[in-house]
C-alpha cells in the first residue's frame, strides 16, 4: 500500500510517498480502506518535530495525519458492530498516520459516518469535531447561554459554533470580517472582527468562552476572560499555551474557571452523535479545499498560513 512516511522532520518536502506493509488488525481493531484524511494544525507540528507535548513521543520514521474516513475491510475477531463495506469514519492509534491507503484502528475510536455526507466530507471533521464536542462539554454549554467562539471560521471553530447553536445557545463568534456573512451562514448570532481596536469594549456578559483559535495571543486571551460573567468558564485548545498567572488573576476575580481541552470522551458515541447532528442538517461541514494525497505538501503549506476556511481534506482514492 501507499502511505506518506517522514524520515526527517522539516518543512513540507520531507513527505514522501512510500510503499509500505499494510497492516493487519488486531483482536480489538478494524482495518479500514481510506478514502479521505483530514489536515490538521497539529499535522505540521509533528511534520516540524513537535511542540513539547509531543516530541518525547515522535520517532522517526513516522506517519501522519489525525482523522479519516472509509471502507470497513477487515474486524478484529473481538469486534462486534461492524462489518465489512461499513462507511466510518474516526481516529487512528497514537499517532497511527491517516495519510495512508489502509490503517488498522481500535474499533471504538470509529464510528458508522453520516449517511448524507462524502468520504471528503466525513474524512475532514473527527479530529477537529471531537475537540469541538469536548471543548462544550467542559464548557457545560447550554441552551440560553451567551458563548463566544474565538477562530470561529477554522476547523474547530466552524463546528464548535454549530454545536453550540443546536444546543440552544447564544453564538457570538470572532473572525476577521471576510468571514463574517460565512459565520453568519453558520447560525452566529453575532460576529466581532478580532482586529478591531474596541474589540474589548464589544464582549460582555459571556457564559463560556471556547478558544479554538490555533495562534496563541495572550492579550485576546485577557481580554476573553475579563468578559466573562461571574462564574464563567474559560476552554482552551491551546496545550502548548499554559495559562499565565496574570490570566488565572483575571478569573479568579470573576470566579471563573479556565481549562484546557482533553480527550476524556467516549469517541465512538460522540461521532454517533455528531453524525446524527448531520444527518439532522443542525451542522454543516465546511471543506476549503481537496488535494489528492500525493500533493500532500501543498496542502500543508495552505494550512500553514493559518487562514484556512474549514478545514482541508487529502483525497487517497476517488469515492466510486
């Protein structure tokens, strides 16, 4: 099979097209023939050698990727509630590499992907849509609540807006202003430019602030914080980010918590019910663009500008 290995950690030409062995799957484990891989921030700080969570666990040679969709081919001979021909879509092991033509996977990190989506389309969300997901969760976000998204227009941002909404929340999302009628395509109920000069002066009485946005900035952060309501919750996808003591000041002042996100979830039971939200169409996945996976360099440099529109997807073999 084909998979994209890196021997060395760089820039986007250390991605190479291999052949290698396709595995086979464990007791617990599904073989999955992949149609379509997400691209993610995270993609290109493994390419790059990692951040200091991640370093002490990269050994080269390695694959990459986070999420993905296909074919069931092979089940563990523990495995039940699959079969082969299923459509899912989930996660790879640690660091198991959805940049590849078959992966192997613990079946309950998969589930049966929504019925009304593309393999595109349900390869692109479960990395970042379980970040979303966890990210409310923690939130304890509910209906009526004012909830601001910041980096709404990204790839956890554009589902942690739509998931907020069905929840019955206020959505309130930042972006810069090219974005703005897209966000409120989206079901935002309010829009704010993060570039704007009163953009503390426009945020007040927020429940939850969930930080998506992949670029840390500590001024924005303070300025989130002081607009929470007393009693608030602050949620971050920033791990490489820890929150300063000037930060952690602010809060306490409002008696309101910070954390980081973590992937303490059922994963299979969250993508069903993600995938419900789909089918239901309360939430839409937004592609900005499909490169076939031998031009998987371009597509890291797009995603490293980090004004990428949804997310961008790898097409490893064409939907029949």
């Amino acid at each position: 099979m084909k998979a994209i290995i890196i021997r060395e950690f760089g820039g986007p030409e250390v991605m190479k097209i291999e052949d290698a062995v396709r595995p086979v799957p464990k007791a617990d484990e599904i073989l999955v023939k992949m149609y379509a891989s997400g691209v993610n921030p995270a993609d290109y700080v493994v390419r790059q050698g990692g951040n200091e969570i991640l370093k002490p666990f990269l050994k080269l040679p390695l694959g990459l990727g986070l999420d993905g969709a296909g074919e069931v081919e092979e089940i563990g001979n523990d495995v039940t509630g699959f079969k082969k021909g299923d459509r899912v879509y989930g996660i790879p092991n640690f660091l198991g590499g959805t940049y590849a033509e078959f992966i192997a996977a613990k079946a309950n990190q998969f589930a049966i992907m929504p019925s009304n989506a593309s393999f595109n389309e349900a390869g692109a969300i479960p990395s970042c849509a379980l970040i979303a997901w966890n990210g409310l969760d923690l939130g304890n976000v509910s209906a009526g609540q004012r909830v601001l998204i910041n980096g709404a227009a990204g790839g956890i941002g554009t589902l942690a807006s739509q998931f907020a909404k069905a929840k019955g929340a206020y959505v309130i999302s930042t972006a810069s202003k090219h974005n703005f009628d897209f966000l409120k395509q989206l079901g935002a109920d309010e829009v704010i430019d993060y570039n704007d000069e009163n953009f503390a002066n426009l945020l007040h009485d927020i429940d939850v602030v969930f930080d998506a946005s992949p670029v840390p900035n500590e001024d924005a952060r303070k300025i989130m914080a002081g607009a929470l309501k007393d009693g608030g919750r602050f949620v971050s996808v920033q791990l490489a980010f820890p929150f300063s003591e000037g930060f952690l000041n602010i809060l306490a002042k409002k008696n309101a918590e910070a954390k980081m996100i973590r992937r303490e979830l059922d994963v299979a039971q969250s993508l069903t019910d993600i995938a419900e939200l789909i089918e239901a169409d309360k939430v839409k996945i937004v592609i900005s663009k499909v490169y076939p996976l031998e031009n998987a360099a371009e597509a890291h440099a797009e995603m490293e500008t980090k004004h990428v529109r949804g997310k961008i997807v790898l097409e490893i073999r064409k939907e029949n």
